[in-house]
C-alpha cells in the first residue's frame, strides 16, 4: 500500500466525494429498478454499482491514515458510514487514533465485534493505552492479550495516569543508551533496531540503574568520531518532564524550548518514555478548540455532523442556565414596571445599556482567558491587571456614555434622561470590567476552566445590573 | 553563559520579582534619603541598591531567551523597562525575536540607536527577516550590511512574500545533499558543520539544479552502511511545500503527518528552505489567539500590560459599532411605545427573547468557526449543516420557548401572552441558528477572518428580530 503525503487536500477530497455521488446516484437507479418488473432490471447497472464501490475502495486504500480521518471528519453521517465501510480492516485501527473523540465513539458502534477485532490488531500498546477509554472492556481485553508482556504492563500502567498528565500522552519508544557506551556502541545498538521511531531528535543516555543522566542530538552522533565516549559527547542539562507533571505546563515548554522529543522519568528519576512534538501539537490544537466551545458554553463532545438529538442536548445545560438568568433579569425590570408605565422611553433605552456593558465585559474575559492560558497572569499582578481595566471601563463609559446620553437627549429631548443614560453606562462599564476580571480568575482558582460559563455569568451580571442601575436613577431622578 | 531549560518557570520567575520588589524598596529608601541632609546619607543602601542590581543581570545572564521573553510578558510597565534595561546588550536580539509582536514594538521604542545595533549584531538572516516589519529602516539596514552576500539577498528575497505564505516562515538551514552521494560522502559533508541546525530529522536531496529529489531521514543515515549511495536509500515521496503556499493549509499538513521538518521549493522546484514544527507551534497557537480575541471584537495587538490609552483604543471600533446596533435595536423598541405603555409586562419580557436568541446563535457560530478553523466545512456541506443546526433550533426553541411561556403565564396570568412569549421564542432561534450558520460562511466567502466581528452581527439580528418578533405578535394578538 502507497500512503503519498498529501499537502493539499482538496483536490482527492474531491475524488472521494465524486465517488460517493455516483455511488447515491447508481443507489437510487437501482432502487428504482427493484420496483420494476424483473424483466426490465438492468444488470449493467449493478454492475455499475459494484464497479463504483471497488474504485472507491481503492482510492481509500491509496490514502494516509490521517487524510482517511480528515475524510471521515468532515462528511455528513450516511457518507461517512459507507466511507467506513470500504476502509480497509487492517487500515481502521490506525484511522481510529486519528480521529477526534466524538467521531471515535461513532465509528466504534458501527463496528461488530470481529471487525474490531481486525481493527485493534494493528495497534502497538501506545495506541491502545491512547483508544483505551472508548473500547468496549472484552475488545481491549482481548487486543491486549496479543501484546508482549512488556506491552501489557505499559498499557495497564498508563491507564493509572491522569488524562490531563504527561503519564497519559508519552510513548514508550524512548532509545536508551548506556553512559559507559562509544559512539561506536550506540551506532551497533542503533542498526539492531530497523528504523528509529519517528521525532527521534535526541538519544537519551542512562545509568546503570536506568536514572537518565543526559541525551545525545541525533544529528551529534552522526559526525561525531566513532571513539568519542557518550558520556563526553551529551548535554547534561536535558529538559526531562515528570510522569504527574501537567500538560498545560509542559506543552508551554516545548513550545517555548522549541522541543522535537523530551524524554520522561518517573518519581526516581528513571527513563520511562517520552513525549513528541507531534503529541504536544494535537494537545494545543485541542486545548484551544475546547477552549473556544467552553466560552460558549459547549463542550468538545459535539461535531459539526453529529446526531441531531445529541447535539441539541450539548446545549441545553448552557440554555437552561441562560433561561434561569435571563428571569431573573426579568424580575429586575418588573420590580420597575411603575416607572416604566410612566416614562415608556426607559424601556427603549435599558437594552442598550445591558447590551454595551456585556460586550465589553466579554472583551475583558477574553483577554483573561487568553492570559491565563499564556501563564501570563502569575499571581500578584491581578490587582495591577484589575486597576488598568478598571481606568479603560471608566473612560469607554465616559465617552460612549455621553454619546448615548446625546442620544437619548436627541430622541426624547430630556437633559435629565440623557444624564441618567450617561450615568448608567459609566457604572455598567465598571462593573463589566470587575466582572471581567474576577470571573475568569475565580473560575481558575477554584479549579476550573477560566472560560467555561465565563460569559453565562458575566452577561448575567452586567444585564441585571444594567436595568437595576438604568431603572434605578430613572426612579430617583426622573419619575 | 548557561542557559538551562526550565521545565517550570514559577521559581524563576518568583526570584526575579523577589529581586524587582528589592529594587522598588531600595529605591524608595534612596529616594526619601535624597531629600534629607547630606549628613545623614546612608551609602551603605546606595550600594545595597547597586548590588541588588547586579545579581538581578546575573540571574537575567543565566536565563533561556525564550525565558527572559517570558519574564518579560508577564511583568507590568515598570518592571519590564528595568528588566529589558538589565538584560545583556548581546541577548536583547534574540529575545527581540521571541516576544510577542505589541511587546517587541514596545522593546524597541526603548532601546537607544547604539543598543538597537548592538543587539541586531547577534541575528542571522532569518531572523532579521522575521523582524523587518518592527524595525526602522535604517537599523535594518546597517544591520544587513554586516551580513554575507548570501544572506543579505535572503533578506531581501524574504521581504517580498506575503505573511500568510510558507515564504514569510521558511528558514535557510535546509541541507542539501547531491542525489550521487553515498552515505559517507554525505556524513563526510555534514562533518564540515559545526553542528546540524535544530529540527533536522531529514537532510534533503537535490539533483545537480538543486532541484528537489528526495530526502533521507537522519536516523537513517546513522544506520546505514557507508558505502550505499543517497539514491537507493531516500524517500522519494517526501511532503514538501512551495512559497507561496498558504500558511494555515501548511500547519494543517504538519499535524496531519507529524512532521518535525518539511523542505520548502520555488516555483520551479528548487529546494529554497526548511519549515520546521517549532514555527508551527507557534503559528497555531499565535493563530488560535487572535480568533479567540477577534470573536470578541478585539486585534492581538493589545497585550495585558500595555499602555491604557493604547489598550481603550483597541477596543473602540467594536463598541462604535456595539453603540449603532444597540441604537437600531432602541428605535425597533420605540415604534411599539404604544404596545408598552398598555402592557408593561412586555417590556419585562422582551429581553428574554433578545438574549437566548443571542446565546444560541454564538453557540452556533462556535461550532462553525471551529469547523472552517478545521477545514470540515468543504462547499457542499453547508446546505446539510443548516438544515440541522434549523432543526435543533426549533426543537430548542419549542422546549424552551414552553418554558418561559409558561413562567409568563404564571407571572402574569394571560395565556395569550404566554403563547406570544413562546411563538417569539421559536422564532427567534430559528433567526438564530440561520444567522449563525450564514454569518461566519459569509464573512469567509467575503474573504475574511469568520470570527471577526461574526458575534456582533449576529447580537444585532437577534436583538433587533427579537424585539420585533416579540413586540409585533404582542400588538397583533395582545393589544
């Protein structure tokens, strides 16, 4: 099997979707014809059919694991199932650690417990560990059994990790090399091997006791003399990461040490994997999705072709949280229905002010979020943060406000409601900024996602507030 | 100097603000001694004050660039000029290249003609190159003139790509091998260089034009026999990208099949450079931010510590264009005064509608900016995404709509009313979920960024058809 490398995708998405047109097509033909009498059925045409099938197969077969899960990832349910169906068996234990969880877990019910079987044979004990959580437990069981017992115990131990540790994403594919070793001796120990496991940019030297004492760039090796000693020729000072050591923290230092592999002890220092830029690539790309559905109040769970029923129930938690603020809103303004009653205008105007105060609330959320996840926001600097945003809401209140208030002034002709106006939007804007600030950072300290419901409770804030500050002054000013 | 990594920052950085509060102390104590008489000077804090300095450009000597960029982002205004004003003259060049674009324009404005030439005097090409845009002309340009002839027409040649292309990215690191070569010859060639460039895990092989051929992976040059030429052991099926490509593709590409390093060719084929994933990494994340902020209406432009006037500034064409909707929204409320003033009840209850219609379609927007950002919307798909995301909005907007009718009703009392509540419900979120599948499609097909801007079009619409919807069913049943 040929898997070219694809830079652009276009073009054999294209192909594939032709395909799968004229397979719809021929579909439909023959349906028509199966209502037909039997003399009058077209043989040519199933024919047809058939033939279709096989070049779509084909086609498949030619395709990377990861342009398969691109396909997969970005076609409508009926299309993705007949995809599925002509990927080659042995092809689809690869295709399932490509794509996204959601996806997955799709994929995997369309699967009898044979073809599954098929599937699972081709992964090593990292993919396995990797799929774990969405296997059926006897499918796993039974995969893991065809695994050596080195491989057996990986996988039991990386179950033990925590999703969100480096445990749970590093691979066992560490090349460790003796500190009493040459060159020359790690150049044999190296050609036993058929090839170097992928992102192999650095080999990483051990003790006898297997402690990691220093790593060795590939690229050293190779035009080092053949008699040098390891031990003279590596760093010393290698960037390790811990088995319990958070994701977050270590992806922010492979991208900030500009890292292509970086090895992983245990709590004793030992070599026990190692974690890739490639990993670490996926983990930000994912992060910041989920990131960008938290904000609106989403969870990673839902993708673009997913069931109907289950993407409405991804959003009801978000709704239900949205319906109970938005009565509470209601029971703000209703408490001031009297002065409503008697200057309708404070109804037309009381959005605006709710309105303008939670977006640039959510403006200040965002950068928050954005610096908390950038780590820059260490602890000390909330309060300088919280003054800065604090000085902006008062500005923006006072010139967005007085445009308003001229506004209100232009419509309605009423000095005093154009002051009311002004009045309740600086106060809005400061209360947007405080909002803005504190949620996120109490989100985060209380151990949670700092853009998770972060504008579910800003909007509520900066609503309720909105009326109460607008109606209140127009009581005691106006009516 | 060592430079060591750092895993975790958090020591380092609490040692530096230890130092930076010392300072600050010290300072104030000088300060108040400064306008006591002469006699009571004490010298002893005077050199209490130079010697805290001291070990605060020795702690800075012994920090990773990226680090120093770091310390750098997360201080506040002050604290960054006196730590940018103690970091060696040498360094402050390449630290110039791992800060964000806000805070190297910042940086910049800082440094003296002498210094910004001392620290441009460290950079190669490539990285003059990725700052040409932040620098004056004339430091530039001295500092081009100090380059060989080679890179200085690489400088040049980099200034004419578009920022969005692999051009704008590639670095000139790429080694290439003659395709006669044997596996010696080319070991004998890389021993010419000092070191191999970071990221090289496959030297790149070129015919006698330099046009591209192949590549062999480093690992495999390791354990290879001498004698066996390039030829027979080099992939020929590498991935490789031209200069023009455009940049988001190109990302994709490198998560899709993890790839360290990928050679970049001229329209004619010729290897010209490298891409490498370190770039990547930051080209996704850099991309994931300024979608995160442009949702919210602002540029990456504004960094947390940055001047306030600069940061109000930022946020003022959203909230111009926040106060015109929110101002449409007010006079669609004001043709209905008449509804209002006879049922005050509907001026409690409009917002309601405005704001789930609002929250649901942000909901929307979410999921189909996350899925261009993810290229799973190819033409073609949208028809079938509408239609679902129209679905589940009228499934929620039936059970959602049936609640707060029924919350009206027991408030008010009037089924009419409660039936108008939920008729404006179902729909507003039909509006909803219509604009938000349309809206960021749009904006794309428009050529711009679907985010930017997409939330405020969409508030607009369903704030505006949420009044109207509301209040025009009320006049016509209730009034």
């Amino acid at each position: 099997m040929t898997a070219t490398y694809r830079p652009h995708l276009d073009d054999t998405l294209n192909d594939v979707r032709a395909l799968l047109t004229r397979h719809r097509v021929l579909a439909t033909m023959a349906r028509r014809q199966a209502s037909a009498p039997a003399e009058r059925r077209d043989l040519l045409e199933t024919l047809q059919q058939r033939q279709n099938l096989v070049e779509l197969e084909r086609k498949l077969a030619s395709l990377h694991r990861a342009d398969l899960a691109h396909i997969l990832e970005v076609l409508p349910l009926d299309d993705r199932r007949l995809v599925w169906d002509h990927i080659a068996p042995g092809q689809r234990g690869l295709v399932l650690v490509e794509v996204s969880a959601p996806l997955r877990r799709l994929l995997l019910e369309w699967l009898e417990p044979d073809q599954m079987s098929a599937a699972l044979a081709q992964l090593d004990a990292d993919d396995l560990a990797y799929l774990a959580d969405d296997l059926p437990p006897s499918a796993l069981a039974a995969a893991a059994a065809r695994l050596d017992s080195g491989q057996q115990s990986w996988l039991t131990d990386s179950a033990a990790y925590d999703d969100r540790t480096v445990g749970a994403l590093m691979s066992r594919d560490a090349i460790a090399l003796q500190e009493s070793m040459s060159a020359e001796d790690a150049l044999g120990q190296l050609r036993t091997l058929d090839a170097l496991p992928g992102h192999t940019d650095r080999l990483f030297v051990v003790d006898s006791r297997q402690v990691l004492r220093g790593s060795v760039p590939v690229t050293r090796l190779l035009v080092a003399a053949t008699t040098s000693g390891l031990a003279s020729m590596m760093d010393r000072d290698v960037s390790s990461f811990s088995v319990d050591d958070d994701l977050a923290a270590v992806a922010k230092a492979f991208e900030r040490y500009d890292l292509v592999s970086a090895p992983v002890v245990d709590r004793r220092g030992k070599l026990v994997g190692r974690l890739t830029a490639n990993t670490i690539i996926d983990f930000v790309r994912a992060e910041a999705q989920r990131q960008a559905l938290a904000t609106a109040g989403l969870s990673d769970e839902e993708d673009l072709f997913a069931p109907i029923l289950d993407s409405a129930r991804n959003r009801w938690p978000w709704l239900f949280v949205n319906v109970v603020t938005a009565f509470i809103a209601t029971r703000v303004i209703g408490v001031f229905a009297p002065a409503i009653e008697s200057l309708v205008a404070l109804a037309t105007l009381m959005p605006v002010v709710a309105s303008i105060g939670g977006n640039t609330g959510n403006q200040t959320i965002a950068l928050v979020v954005r610096g908390l996840a950038l780590d820059q926001l260490p602890t000390g600097s909330t309060a300088h943060l919280l003054r800065k945003e604090v000085t902006i809401g008062a500005m923006n209140g006072v010139m967005w406000g007085g445009v308003m208030g001229l506004c209100a002034l232009a419509l309605y002709g009423s000095g005093a409601l154009a002051i009311v106006m002004a009045m309740a939007m600086v106060l809005n804007l400061l209360v947007a900024a405080v909002t803005g600030v504190v949620v996120p950072l109490a989100l985060q300290r209380a151990g949670r996602d700092p853009a998770q419901g972060a504008s579910v409770l800003l909007t509520f804030v900066t609503d309720s507030m909105g009326f109460l500050l607008f109606l209140g002054l127009a009581t005691v000013f106006l009516v």
